[in-house]
C-alpha cells in the first residue's frame, strides 16, 4: 500500500488522458457514497439505504456492467476507481467505456479549470487531437462544465478515441464522468449520451434547496 497523498492523485489526474489508459479514471467515492449502479445491481428487492450528505446520482447505463473497482485513501483524502463497459467487453479489451471520477479533499478548482487542464495535457500526448466544449453552467445550485476530446490514432491502442466528460464541482467531492469511444460515434449515439450526462447530477440531504430523492424498496 503506497503512501497516499495530493501529489499521488496529482499524478493520478495526469493518467486520465494518458492514451494507456484511457477511459480509466477515479471515481464514485464520497463520505456517503450512494451509487444506484452498485445498489441496484448487486441487491435487488433489498430495501436500500436512504441518501445522507453530498451524494453523485448515477445509474448504470442500458447494457453495461461495472468490470473495475477499485478505491484508496482514508475518510479525509480519497480515490476510488470504477469503470463501466457493455456486458460483452472488458476493461482490457473495449470499444466504448463509462468512467466516473470523485476526488474527495482535493484542491481540483473549478470544472473549466479541470478542463484547460485536461485539454493541455491531451493535446500533448495527441499531436493531431482535437477539443470542443459542450456547454458549462450551474445544475442544482453545482458547477458543471461537459466537453470533448477527440485523437484520430493513439498509437499505443493504435484506434481512435472520442471522450466526453462532465465535470461537476460540489462541496466535498470533484466529480467526473467520462464516456470514451474507441470509434466515431454516429450523432444519435452522441444524443443518447448527452442524455445520460444530463441524468448525472449532485444532490446534499444537508442543503434544502438541493434535495437528493427518497429511495424505495425494489420489487
């Protein structure tokens, strides 16, 4: 077990664009970590628990499964890793890939400048990658930027990659959602995932004007 830090998840951001793993992020950790993928998924009919603090609401997309998990750090500073792939494809072997990405106790700043930061490094390693943004504003009283970027060949995976990310700022966690193809997606499919981004939002039982829903027990 490695000494963890903000120099480690320093270092862990600058993979997120690494063309060796792509797609690979760090995600879907809170104080009170809610995730109706993992519920869901691993518990049906189970009566779940209800919501408690800052919480990332986020199902698990149509046709997908979660392959990889994995978490590090301690109550005050925090990284956990999942990644979402369809039912027949893996982590190692993908074409399309859903990663979510919360930095607990982290000074990641604002989502456009995670995003310039994103950007720099991508078009390093991507002599030939493009960028555009998407839209950015405030979603439930959050911060929130979504953009994309795109390289017609990574010569490590020796594909292309399109990658959108949303990228929301709460108060106890930064949250990231990527959607990464390994191929140019058709425009109904870029519609069906601006969908999805937009189903991914933040909520706080402690903040009235940020209520998070009351969940129920599942048939």
């Amino acid at each position: 077990m490695f000494p963890f830090s903000e120099v480690t998840a320093n270092k862990q951001l600058r993979r997120i664009v690494d063309p060796k793993v792509t797609g690979r992020a760090i995600g879907l950790f809170m104080r009170a970590f809610s995730l109706f993928l993992s519920v869901s998924a691993a518990l049906p009919g189970a009566c779940l628990a209800q919501f408690s603090g800052e919480n990332l609401l986020q199902t698990l997309p149509p046709g997908y499964k979660v392959d990889f998990r994995d978490s590090q750090g301690d109550k005050t500073i925090s990284m956990t890793m999942v990644e979402m792939v369809p039912h027949s494809e893996t982590v190692m072997n993908w074409s399309e890939m859903v990663t979510t990405l919360i930095f607990r106790g982290f000074r990641i700043g604002t989502p456009e400048e995670f995003k310039s930061r994103t950007v720099k490094d991508w078009l390093a390693k991507c002599e030939d990658g493009g960028f555009e943004p998407v839209t950015k504003g405030d979603e439930n009283g959050y911060p929130f930027s979504i953009w994309v970027l795109t390289c017609p060949l990574f010569q490590s995976s020796g594909k292309p990659e399109y990658v959108w990310f949303k990228a929301i700022q709460g108060n106890d966690s930064f949250y990231v959602v990527q959607k990464a193809f390994r191929f140019a997606p058709s425009e109904e499919q870029v519609v069906q995932w601006m969908k999805y981004f937009s189903s991914v939002f933040v909520c706080d039982t402690r903040l009235p004007d940020r209520p998070c829903p009351v969940l129920e027990k599942m048939d």
